[in-house]
C-alpha cells in the first residue's frame, strides 16, 4: 500500500516538474523554473520520506 500511495505522489508532482522544465527551456525564466523545481522535489520527497519512517 505503502508504494502504492508513492508512486500516486510521485505522479501528482510529476506535472510540477515538467512544468519546471518547460519554464527553463521554453519561457527561459531561470528563476522560476528553479523555484518550481525545488518546491516539485520537496514536495514529492518529503511525504515518502514520512510514510516510510512510519511504517
């Protein structure tokens, strides 16, 4: 249940990280495209990180 649940949160951030990508090549916003990176990965990581430690 436990990967389960992951890989729905890995997928729901997936659309923030490409979104991140699609800032840095295509609108060349270099600023916010790090700022939406940061905020995709800490947000995907930090809940799995939780889910497991307590388990």
């Amino acid at each position: 249940m436990l990967y389960l649940l992951s890989l729905f949160i890995i997928g729901s951030n997936y659309y923030t990280l490409t979104y991140g990508i699609y800032l840095w090549k295509s609108e060349n916003n270099k600023l916010g495209s790090i700022g939406t990176i940061i905020i995709a990965v800490i947000a995907t990581v930090a809940p799995i990180l939780v889910l497991f430690i307590k388990k």
